[in-house]
C-alpha cells in the first residue's frame, strides 16, 4: 500500500434514519483510540467491552483507554472465537460479566470485533434489564458494510442459523479502516462477498466500480476500502430506513442467502465462513433467476466472475438437493413451509418469489459437487 494512502485522513458519516432510533455510521482512519470518536456516547457509569480471544489482544486496550472518559469503569469480556460460539452457552458468559459487574441499565456495551461479536452483543443489550445501549465497533469488512447495521441481532440454533435473536438498534457505528489490515485473507474475501452483494440487488454503478478496482480494494487500499464500506452503509441505510423490521424490501439484503444458510448449517458453523457460502450462495441464486428468465447467463457470468476474483467459492458443497431443500426451509423467510428466494429480476433490482422445487433441484444440481 502507498505510504501516502496509509497516512491520508479519511472521514465519512453515514445517517441511519429511524425516528428516534437513528444514528450515524462514521468510517474512517484513526477512530479506535481517539477519545472524540466516543464524545456521542452516552455517559454512564460502567461501560463493558465484548470481544473475543483474536480481536482482544489486537484493539480492545486501545478501546478501553479511550472510552475511559465516558464511563468512570470499563470491563472487558473475552468471548470464545467463532461462529460455531455464537449460542446461549456464550451469550450468557455477557450477562455473566454484567451481573458480575454490578452494572446498571445504563450500562453501554460495546461490541468490538465481527459479526459474530455484534450479534451477540447486540442481543445481550436488547435482553440485559429489558435493554441497554450498545455501540457498534466492527472489525471485519462484512461486519463494516453489513452486520453492524441495522439491528439485527441474535444467536443460531443448531436446527437453524440466526433464529433467535431481536430487531435491536445500536447508539453509533464506528467502523476504523486500520482495523481491516489485521483480517486474514480469507476473511477479506469473505467481506468482499457483502459489497458485491450491493451490486446486483441494488446498484449496478457499484459493481462497475468495484470491477474496476478489485484490485485497490485486494491490496486494502484506505481510499478504496473508505468508498466500499461507505456505499455499502448508504444503500443499507436506505434499505432499512424504508423497511427497519423486514415486513418486505429489507428482504432483498439477504439476496445468497436461503443457500448460504443451507450451506452453513449444512456442513457445520464455522466450516464454511459466512460470507463464503453467501457468495456461493450469491451464484446459485443469480442461476434461479437466470431459469425464471429475468437475467441472462451473460450476466450472472459477470458477476460470479468477480465473486471468484474476490477470493470466493463458487461452487457449492454436495449436500444433496433433499438436505439443502430440508435446511431451506427453516429459513426465516419461509411462509408456510415455502421456501421464498431473493432473486434478481433485472440488474440492479431484487424481488422475493417462491420458486417451484423442480427449478431448485435443477440450479443445486448444477451449481453444487454431487452428493
Ligand atoms: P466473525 O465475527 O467470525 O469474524 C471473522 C474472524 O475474524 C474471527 O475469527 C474474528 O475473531 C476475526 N477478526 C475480527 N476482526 C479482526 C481484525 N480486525 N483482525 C484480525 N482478525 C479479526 O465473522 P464476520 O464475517 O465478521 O461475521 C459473520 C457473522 O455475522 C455471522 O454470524 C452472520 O450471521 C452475521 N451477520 C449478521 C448480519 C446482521 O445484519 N446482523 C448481517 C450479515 C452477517
Ligand atoms: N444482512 C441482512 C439484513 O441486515 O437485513
């Protein structure tokens, strides 16, 4: 990366508009440790950082120094490491350290690392004395440009990912580019998978723009990263601004989805990264719109193209077309034991439709090893 890169000041906001609920995504260099970023937190007496055993030694010290201006203590609790934690057994190591602490309702939690982290915490303080603050501190580029925002928390079950969880609001969302220098390859890609996601449910610009600079966005390069991460938070805030609890267009944002959790669950959390099997997930789904005849195989080439440039599969894993239909259907979008998929009726635009199992087997069959 250019030296000068490193060095340049970057600096967005991005508003989260909901009513009373709103609040401001800030992206850019510097942010971690700088007392200023935190001055929008609310002052309280006990402030309780969660993370995890890789983020801790990294990032959670030069959080706590500097939030040590809003709260007269801060406690730090260390989660284990990985999707296949994020259950009740971890949730409750949160209200442990809380009811340990003494801390009051007024209490901030600050969820510092990824996904995995924000979602949990995220639900301890929609839970903890009926509901706390919470800041958001992603760590990871999927949770920059996805998780963080827009308060969807929760925990998986093992009959099924994310099922138990609330719509709960964070008061900020810093998102600090230093922090994604730090993040091992495969994670990288696995967040590039979210960006590109924006592109076909949403904005085809975005993905003229990413094309043209997958490479900057590879080497992590700040400017590049800041126009990522900042695009992405736009469109998500548009999207939950109009639809917060997902009574309809929030849906489109789980495009990948309906297969990516089939994947997941199927083979185990943690196997698969989340934001790989969204990315297969991403192909098999753009391959059902493809047969229902809204997009073209041209198209869908172009765009898994750069799925495989980012460093993701895609071709999914031989569950077998029975498993994947068997695990689809404990998605949340399921209605009456239908399963709903987001496909795109035309690039750019996203849609929910059920699909008739025949055309299911077929893109599963195609897209996937044999069983
Ligand atoms: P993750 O939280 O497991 O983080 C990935 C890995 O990177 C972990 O090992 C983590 O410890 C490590 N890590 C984090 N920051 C690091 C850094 N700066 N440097 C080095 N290592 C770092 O995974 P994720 O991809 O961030 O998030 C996936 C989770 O997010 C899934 O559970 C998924 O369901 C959830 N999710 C939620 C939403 C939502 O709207 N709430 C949206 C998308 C995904
Ligand atoms: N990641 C999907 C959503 O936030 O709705």
């Amino acid at each position: 990366m250019p030296a000068a890169d490193r060095t340049a000041p970057v600096f967005h906001q991005v508003p989260i508009e909901l009513g009373d609920r709103s609040y401001p995504i800030n992206i850019g260099t510097g942010l971690l440790g700088d007392a200023s970023t935190w001055t929008q937190v609310p002052r309280a007496a006990q402030g309780l950082i969660v993370t995890n055993t890789t983020v801790a030694p990294l990032y959670a010290a030069v959080l706590e120094r500097a939030i040590e201006v809003r709260h007269d203590q801060v406690h730090v609790v260390v989660l284990p490491d990985g999707e296949a934690h994020k259950n009740w057994q971890t949730l409750n190591l949160i209200f442990d350290a809380l009811l340990q602490h003494g801390c009051d309702r007024k209490t901030v939690l600050y969820a510092l690392g990824g996904g995995v982290v924000g979602d949990m915490t995220g639900f301890a303080a929609a839970s903890y004395m009926r509901g706390v603050p919470f800041v958001q501190v992603p760590t990871t580029l999927l949770a920059q440009v996805d998780s963080s925002v827009g308060g969807k928390t929760g925990i998986n079950h093992p009959l099924g990912k994310n099922m138990i969880g609330a719509f709960y609001q964070p008061r900020l969302v810093v998102c600090d580019l230093d922090t994604l220098q730090t993040l091992p390859v495969r994670e990288f890609s696995a967040g590039l998978g979210e960006v590109i996601k924006y592109g076909p449910i949403a904005d085809t610009d975005l993905l003229d723009w990413i094309e043209a600079n997958m490479g900057r966005l590879v080497r992590r390069e700040t400017a590049a990263l800041a126009h990522a991460v900042r695009r992405s938070c736009e469109i998500k805030a548009c999207v939950v601004g109009q639809d917060e609890r997902e009574s309809g267009l929030r849906a489109i944002l789980n495009f990948g989805h309906t297969f990516g959790h089939a994947i997941e669950a199927g083979l185990g959390y943690g196997e698969w990264l989340h934001g790989e099997a969204v990315g297969c997930g991403m192909v098999m789904a753009m391959q059902l719109s493809q047969r229902l005849g809204l997009v073209d195989g041209a198209w869908v080439e172009r765009v898994t193209a750069l799925l495989r440039q980012a460093g993701l599969p895609t071709v999914g894993p031989g569950l077998g077309a029975d498993r994947y239909l068997e695990l689809m259907r404990v998605d949340k979008k399921a209605e009456a034991g239908q399963i709903r998929f987001v496909v795109i009726d035309r690039p750019g635009s996203a849609t929910v439709r059920t699909v008739p199992d025949t055309l299911v087997r077929e893109v599963i069959d195609s897209c996937c090893r044999p069983a």
